[in-house]
C-alpha cells in the first residue's frame, strides 16, 4: 500500500477516537525532540530497515508514517521502503509536521 495516503481531518480524527494504530515520524532525532505528533514514535530516515522489525513488529498494523511537510518526500520513501518489507497497512500523511502546525494542533514534546 505505498501509495494510500491519510488527510489530516482523517489522522485528527483517528487519534481523537484512540482508533489503534502506530503514527511514525521518519525525520533525524533532533527534529522529533523539538515537538512530534501526538503519541508518535520516531525512526530516522535512514534506520527504517534496521529499526522497523523492532519498533513495528507486527507487519499487518496500521501504520502512518510522516515527515516535515508536502516538500518532504522522506515519509512517502518509508512507507515504501515497509511495503518492500512486508508490511500491509502503511499509510503516508504528505501533509506532515507543517500541515499539523499550521492548523494549529498542538505538537508533543518529551
């Protein structure tokens, strides 16, 4: 599935129900601890495949995956860098971390 995107009225929606799925930020670490979607786990860009079996066990998940924005094309990468790995129910938010401020949802920060 690595051309199934998710808009962000969807994403908002999903985590305001608590629906179960894992959101992944795919950008270096520092840009994680400067503020990261709700809930949102962290894989570098370029440690999906080494990372992924341990922080995304189970390949039939729903995932989604995201970067810094519409400009980004990291989270697009991973996601189908998983697909290649065999995972099923990957989706990518093209909008990303700019989309997100911009509405002015509120970011996480550790």
């Amino acid at each position: 599935m690595t051309d199934a995107t998710i808009t962000l009225e969807e994403l908002r929606g999903k985590l305001d129900r608590g629906d179960a799925f894992t959101l992944v930020e795919i950008l270096p670490p520092p840009r994680y601890r400067e503020g990261h979607l709700p809930g949102a786990i962290y894989i570098p860009p370029i440690q999906v495949r080494e990372l992924a079996p341990k922080r995304l066990p189970d390949k039939s998940a729903e995932i989604v995956v995201y970067c810094a924005g519409p400009g980004c094309g990291t989270a697009r990468a991973a996601a189908a860098e998983l697909a290649a790995m065999g995972y099923t129910n990957v989706r990518d938010f093209p909008g990303g971390k700019a989309e997100w401020v911009k509405a002015g949802l509120p970011l996480e920060r550790p």
